[in-house]
C-alpha cells in the first residue's frame, strides 16, 4: 500500500488484529524505538495508515515508517522499515 492510498490514519490499538497475526499476542503495549529519532514509545501510540490490506506503522515522533503489515493470500508479511528495538516495560 502506498500512504496516499491509505482508507484511514488511525493510533495503533487499530492494527492490533495484523500484529496478533504476526506476533501470535497483543503487541500494543510493547516499547518501539524508532531508528530514525530515537523517540520509545509504545506501539498503541504509534501512527498508522490502514486500508484492508495493509498497516503502514509510522513513528510519532517523526513519521518515519517503523514496520509495515501485509495481509496476503497466504499469510501475513512483516517489512521492517526503521524500527531499531523492542523493549518491554
């Protein structure tokens, strides 16, 4: 998905069901460091562009995109963009 075609931007509780698919478990409240500003916050509070295929994730702080989630016909795909850590807290 490109950002321009994004159908909503949303927080990240919304991408919780993409990242159950992933993670196997709620990842809202877990810490992420973006690697392009430093700035830790947790997922739930992340900025998100979503359309019924895919969750552009994208930092607060900065808008840089952290990871994006892709829902396809045989699964769901993880990209990493600039996430440089997760901590939990």
């Amino acid at each position: 998905m490109r950002a321009e075609n994004a159908t909503s931007t949303v927080d990240g509780n919304a991408a919780a069901g993409m990242l159950w698919d992933v993670f196997g478990t709620d990842v809202t409240a877990l810490v992420g460091v973006c690697g392009g500003c430093g700035a830790a916050a947790p997922f739930a509070e992340t900025i998100v562009e979503l359309d019924e295929a895919a969750a552009i994730v994208r930092c607060r702080s900065c808008t840089h995109t952290l990871f994006t989630v892709l829902r396809e016909d045989h699964g769901t795909r993880l990209m990493m963009g600039v996430l440089h850590e997760i901590v939990r807290e």
